[in-house]
C-alpha cells in the first residue's frame, strides 16, 4: 500500500486529501480543512502520514501563467526557447526561478491571434504549424517554502502543480469531454473563483477573478457577480485565441444550491451550463470532501496513474538527451582521433621528447635561481655584518655610558630601545619622565662632547595605566660624535687636572 496526500499551498488555509492506493485501485479516506497551517504537524502525527508520496497544488493567483507562440520548431529546442522568452514575458521570472510549460496540442489549428492570422480548419493546417502553449513560473522563495515545508513534516514531495490543471485531469477522466467543443470549467471557493477553459478535455486558457462565496450560493447577487466575470472570460478568450468559443460551462458541485446557480447562469449567458460532481466515479470513504476538492482528487489521480502532467515545478520539462546519437558521434569522433594521431604519431613523439628536455632544463633553471638568491640574501646580510663592524663602535662601553649617565630609576625609565650603526651610530629610546623638571638634569647627562642628545615630541600622559611615578614622555635620539682631534679624553677613573 503506498500512501499519497494532497495539500493546497495557501497562507490562511490549508485543504488536505489523503488516499491509499493497492495496485491501481485508489481509495481517498481523509479530507479536512485547517484554518491555522501551522497545526498541520499535529495533524500528521495523529494520521500517520510520515513518508507519504505529496503532491502540492498552486492557486491560479499564485503563479504566474503567460500563452507563448512559437514558430515551427524541434520539440526539443521548445524548452531552451520557452526558458529565453520568460525573460520578457514574466514579471517576476529569474533564471533560478521554477518553469514549466505545455503544448496545447488541440490548438493545432488555432493560433494566438495577436501573433499569427487564424487557422480555419485543420485542412490549412501547414506541416510544421506553430507551437501555442502555455507558460507559468513560480517566484523562488515560495518553491523553497514549499520544499522547506514538506522537509519539515517528513513528506515526501513529488509535485508541484496548478489547481486549473488538476481540475482539468479530474474534468478529462470523467469521459465527457467532446471533439471540437470547448468548455468553460468553473470551481467556487472561499475568495477566488477558478475558470478554465478547456478545448476538447486540454486546458488552453485560466483565470481566477477575486469573488467572496456567500453561505448560500444561490444568493441572486452572488449569481449576477459570477455572471459578469464568466462573461469576461468568453470575451478574453475568444480575443486571445482565435477559434475558440465557449460552447458550455460545467459548474463543478452538486445539491440544489448548485442546481438553482446553475439556472441562473444558464438564463444570463444563453448556453447550457452543466452540474459536475467531482467525487463521481471515485472511492471516497469521507464526507469531508466537496466541490472544493476537485483539483485535489486530480491530483492524486494523476500521479498515481504515472500520467504526464501539464505544469509540474518539481519535474520541469527540459531537452531530451539522445544518447544514441551521441554515443554515434563519440565513436566516430574516436575513430578520426585515432587515425590522425596514428599518421602524426612520430612528429608527436619527437614534440614530447623536445618538451621533456625543455622541461628538465627549466627546471635546472628554476633551481639555479633559487641557489643564486640564496646566495644574493646571504651575501647581504654578510654586508650589513661588515657594515657594522667597518664602524667600530664598542656598543657594550656605549650601554655603559648610557646607564652611568641616565638619571635614576625614580625619576627616568627607558622603553623601545633600538641601537643603529648607521651615520656613525645612535641610540633611539622613549623617556618615561617623572616631572617635566627633570628633563634639564636628563639633557645635562647625556649630552657630552661625543654624544648628541635630541628631545622630540615632550607630552603628558594622559592616560598614566595606573602607574603614578612617570608623569610625561619624550622620544630621546642619541647620536655618537667622533672626537675632535684636539680633543684629550681622560680615564674615567681620573679626575682631570
């Protein structure tokens, strides 16, 4: 036994249909409506319905639907074609977006007059006529909804279709659909009212006018409301395909409401309109299921019978890939590639053996460089070592000279210090100061006749980090001065004379 659900995807209601299907016999048991969509995980744990095969169905209004002619053309360039010209029909279509399309092939022998002149008969009929079909796309995030969704209730999707289609199938299977005639399909429900065309059981033209349904349906006014808009369909679609008259409307319902809003309709547009009971035929164990359910059976009848559907956004119609004929194409294609390289082959071989070579000296080459600049950063780093002792300068009696000469630790504190051989060496540092006071006393100890001091950029500290001994800071440069040659330097342990 396989499992299979119908749910409409609308935002302030949810319709669900449920059936069981043994082999080809299918037997619906569940129908309900939820008010409130967000309550359908209870409801699919009360009825067990993990796992089961999904199909979800699209209003009119929720979609967007364009009629498409096309010339003579493969039917496997049609869905390239329909992909390019969705681009300029729709409003809302993006290349990621959801498409799907059908060929209305009982309109072989009318065409949409605004693009081509009428077919009369099929006796005119061309080889090769034009392609009428009709398109529909779905704006991305709500397919992503819809996915995200049926992943959440553990529900297998399996289709994504169209209400007017499915109501169509429902509307084709009874058997009563004619050669040549046209009939207008009519569903009402809570706010939109659905209305198909359709030309010999093949859905050509839809529209769903905005129409609040009373309690009462044969409400006179309701009546004269529905009239108007299935008169604006006649007109709409006799203007839009040339050749196709509205021969009858079927009023999908049963009951004596239906039948007295059946009678109005029939007096109001002159043509017979006919009562169609959805349920007829099938195995329904419920009595949840009404009118409002029609596209529903569809549905699941449709894809459990395995059969094509005309919109399906989980399974969108693409080209054909002809495996024969590229596996033809593949061999043959071998086969010249063998032959020439078979005739070329020593001229080939000598190319390779060249390029071996090539490649091996390039890469003794690449080798020899990276040794040579190994080479070049050692050779600099040997400068700069001779650099610096080309200097000699005794660093060591320099830092001696520094900590003897540098005021004590409360008054004075050296940071960042950095030591350069470069114009005769010097000692760059920052002062931590204690007072600005002291800054006299630092500047009469480490200036000499061979050291020069420069005091840059003396400020307060404004933020002290919780050390209250030094107060300001300065950036101290101190250069080393070569001796004048007249210049007598005595012991450090010798007072001058």
């Amino acid at each position: 036994m396989t499992r299979w659900v119908a749910i409409t995807w609308e935002t302030d209601r949810l319709l669900f249909l449920s059936a069981n299907v043994f082999g080809k016999s299918i037997s619906f048991d569940i129908a309900d409506t939820l008010d409130d969509p967000k309550k359908f995980a209870d409801f699919a744990a009360k009825h067990h319905l993990a796992k089961a095969e999904t199909v979800v169905i699209l209003n009119r209004s929720d979609v967007e639907v364009r009629s498409m002619v096309f010339p003579p053309s493969p039917p496997d360039d049609v869905p390239e074609m329909v992909k390019f010209q969705a681009g300029r029909e729709f409003t809302h279509y993006e290349p990621a977006s959801p498409l799907d399309f059908f060929v209305t092939s009982k309109l072989e022998n009318v065409s949409r007059s605004t693009l081509f002149p009428a077919l009369k008969s099929a006796e005119t009929v061309p080889t090769g006529a034009p392609k009428h079909l009709l398109a529909s796309t779905l704006r991305l995030h709500t397919f992503q909804k819809i996915k995200d969704f049926c992943s959440e209730q553990n529900l297998n999707l399996r289709h994504v279709v169209l209400r007017p289609c499915a109501a169509a199938a429902l509307w084709q299977h009874s058997g009563r659909t004619e050669i040549n005639r046209s009939a207008l399909l009519v569903e009402l429900d809570k706010l939109e009212t659905s209305q198909t065309v359709v030309f010999q059981g093949e859905p050509v033209f839809m529209r769903s006018p905005k129409i609040h349904r009373p309690q009462d349906i044969s409400n006179p006014d309701f009546a004269a409301c529905l009239l108007a808009e299935l008169k604006r369909t006649r007109i709409a679609v006799r203007n839009e395909i040339e050749g196709i008259n509205v021969d009858e409307v079927v009023l999908f319902g049963s009951g004596r409401p239906f039948e007295s809003l059946a009678g109005q309709l029939a007096a109001g547009l002159d043509m017979p309109v006919h009562l169609f009971d959805p349920q007829k035929g099938l195995t329904v164990k419920t009595e949840s299921a009404d009118e409002k359910f029609a596209a529903l059976f569809g549905a699941i009848v449709q894809a459990v019978r395995k059969e094509p559907m005309q919109i399906d956004f989980c399974n969108p119609k693409k080209r054909k890939e002809n495996r024969g004929k590229r596996t033809l194409i593949t061999g043959i294609a071998a086969a010249v590639l063998l032959f020439v390289t078979g005739l070329f082959g020593y001229a080939f071989y000598q190319r390779l053996v060249l390029q071996s070579e090539v490649r091996e000296l390039s890469k003794q080459s690449a080798e020899l460089e990276q040794k040579a600049g190994g080479i070049a950063a050692q050779q600099k780093q040997l400068d700069a070592v001779e650099t610096w002792l080309a200097d000699k300068i005794d660093w060591f009696e320099q830092l001696d000279w520094l900590s003897t000469h540098a005021l004590p630790a409360q008054d004075m504190m050296i940071t960042d210090f950095v030591i350069s051989a470069a114009n005769g060496g010097s000692m760059k540092f920052t002062a931590l100061l204690r007072d600005s006071s002291v800054l006299a006393a630092a500047e009469m100890k480490l200036r000499d006749e061979s050291h020069k001091l420069e005091v840059k950029n003396m400020r307060e500290l404004a933020d002290i980090r919780g050390n209250t001994r030094y107060r300001f800071q300065c950036n101290m440069t101190i250069s080393l001065q070569k001796p004048s040659p007249h210049t007598v330097l005595l012991p450090k342990d010798k007072p001058a004379q």
